[in-house]
C-alpha cells in the first residue's frame, strides 16, 4: 500500500522536491543569499513535509485499506464513513453498483428456484406415462422385443433419475436423514432395477456383504450405489459384477468391481469432473458425463469417501469408505 500511494501522490511529491532543489540552487548561484540558512530552513521544511506525508498516509489510505479487504466480502456497509469528497464518490458508487448487483442476483435466484421447480414438476409427471410404459411393456409376450423395450426404458428411467438428483443436489444437506441402514435391500433394489439390462448384456453380480449395515442416508446411498452399477454394468460384456462389503481400519468398505472396458490412466483422475466423458472412446454419445459427477457430490455431503482402480481393457473397481458415527457430530439436527 506505501508503494501504491507513493506512486498515487508521485506528482505532489515531485513537486515539493522540485520546490526544495530550487531555493538551494538560487541560495547557491546568487552570493547575496546566505547559503547556510537556506539549506537548514530547507531540511526543517523536509522534515515537516516527511511528517506530513506519513500523518497523510494513515489518514487516507484507512477508506482504500478497506476497500481492499472486501475482496472476498462486497459489503459497502462495511465501510466506515467516507470523509474525503473522493471517498464520498467511491462509497456512493459501491453502494449503487452493491444494490443494484443484489437486486440482480435476487432475481437471477428466483428464476433458477423457479426452473428447478417446474423441471422437478415436469419429472414427476413424466413418471407417471413412463409406469404406465412399463405395464404395458411387461403384458408383451415377444421376448426379444419386451427386452429392447425394457432396456430403452430404463436408460429414459436413468436420465431422468439423473436430472431429477441433479436438482436435489445443492440442497442436498436439507434432505438427508442419517440413520442405521441396511446394505443389502439398497444393492439388491438397484441390481433389481437394471435387470433387463444386465440380461440383455449377459451380465451377473457375485454378492458378498461380510458388513451388513452402515451408518448413512439410505436414499441417497442407493443413488451413488445406482451410479456406479450403471456405470459397471454399461462398460461390461458377459461377465460378472462383483459387490463385496467388508471392514478395514475401522470402516466399513463397500466394492464394486467389474471387468468391462476399464478406465484409461490419463482419464482416472477427471472421472468425478462434471461432463467428463471418456477421451479414449469421443463416440460413445450415450455417455452424459454427469453419473459419477452427482455420486461423487453426494458422497461428500454423506462423508463417503471413494476410491477408484481400474487397468485399461481389464475393468474398474470402485470403493466406497463409510464415515465412522463420530463423524456424522457436525451433522447433528439432520
């Protein structure tokens, strides 16, 4: 801040300079000047112009100094009184451009509240053809085209399931109900769901839930869960899916492994980017990008952490690390 307010107050400062140079030079050049006094009435004149600049310094840099603090907290009415004609200007300017931003955002907050809630009212209501699709697909007596159906139908059930959680998840922290819950019901209810799915592609699932019950929100953790099946399951080719829960250091660990098309080492560390898709297969239109984004934002509200392996052309293996109880005390009152 010395340094800006030196450069702010360079012209003044050349001034007084230029000023003090000048009386020397005429005291020195014209004998009839006393040459003596004139350099000791120009020091005391220095010393008094140097106190000045340092009183001037703390005085008008305490209005900028706080400016400069609201970085990262735009707040005018932080700001103590202006006292300058200058300061007034700059205070009066903040404020307006403050309000007017404020009234801006407040408006921009209520048109995205108001999308969300039409988009979620939308998904609702489109459920509801989608069920009736989903008797009529089960009454088709063809086999191979009840099963091209019900695979279609599920990826529509699936986008829509991700929207739908895409909405939920900024307020997530006002929907979640930590409690005891069970693992098995949650995997079997998913494994459940993708199951014209997995016929279709010849796929199995080898269960093994040595941990039986974790502390968590059962919704969302069918939701993550729900995610990384999907995933398995779209990258794998007649072969089985492994889900294993077991305890380590204290955690109870939940793994899902496959062995599909794996995950290349350049793209591992972006998978959970929102809108990632893979860079080795740009064709592949159905991926969104968006699954393993959501799973990983719900995990972190629910303290989970995943773990990720995979080898290019031999599968991936996800793990899900659960929170022990005492790290669920800042979220007390959920």
């Amino acid at each position: 801040m010395i340094g800006r307010y030196l450069v702010e107050r360079r012209s003044w400062l050349l001034l007084l300079l230029f000023l003090h140079l000048l009386i020397v030079f005429v005291a020195f050049i014209d004998t009839s000047i006393p040459l003596m006094p004139i350099l000791y009435i120009t020091l005391l004149s220095s010393m008094v112009c140097l106190v000045f600049i340092m009183v001037r310094y703390q005085q008008e840099t305490k209005f900028y100094k706080q400016v400069e603090a609201m970085e990262h907290a735009y707040d005018p009415a932080a700001l103590r009184m202006a006292e300058s004609p200058f300061e007034r200007i700059v205070e009066e300017a903040m404020s307006t451009h403050s309000l007017r931003n404020k009234k801006e955002a407040s408006g921009h907050m209520l048109l995205l509240e108001q999308e969300k809630d039409e988009l979620l009212s939308w998904i609702h209501e489109v459920k509801t053809p989608l069920t009736a699709m989903q008797l009529m697909i089960d009454r088709l007596a063809e086999e191979p085209l009840k099963s091209r159906l019900n695979y279609e139908w599920l990826r529509i059930h699936l986008l829509l399931d991700q929207q739908l959680h895409l909405k939920r998840i900024p307020f997530i922290e006002n929907d979640l109900y930590i409690e005891d819950t069970w693992l098995e019901p949650v995997i079997h209810k998913e494994i459940k769901d993708l199951r014209s799915w997995c016929i279709q592609k010849g796929i199995g699932f080898d269960l093994s839930l040595e941990a039986d019950h974790v502390l968590t929100d059962a919704k969302w953790l069918g939701f993550i869960v729900r995610q990384i099946l999907t995933n398995a399951v779209k990258y794998s080719e007649a072969s089985d899916i492994e889900v294993r829960s077991f305890h380590e250091e204290g955690h109870v660990m939940l793994m899902v492994q496959d062995y599909g098309r794996g995950i290349s080492a350049k793209d591992l560390p972006r998978i959970f980017d929102r809108g990632f898709t893979s860079t080795v297969l740009h064709q592949d239109s159905a991926a969104t990008g968006m699954g393993l984004y959501l799973a990983h934002k719900a995990a972190e509200s629910l303290h989970i952490r995943i773990e990720v392996e995979s080898v290019y052309g031999k599968g991936s293996t996800f793990r899900l690390a659960f929170p022990v109880p005492n790290d669920f005390d800042q979220m007390t009152g959920m």
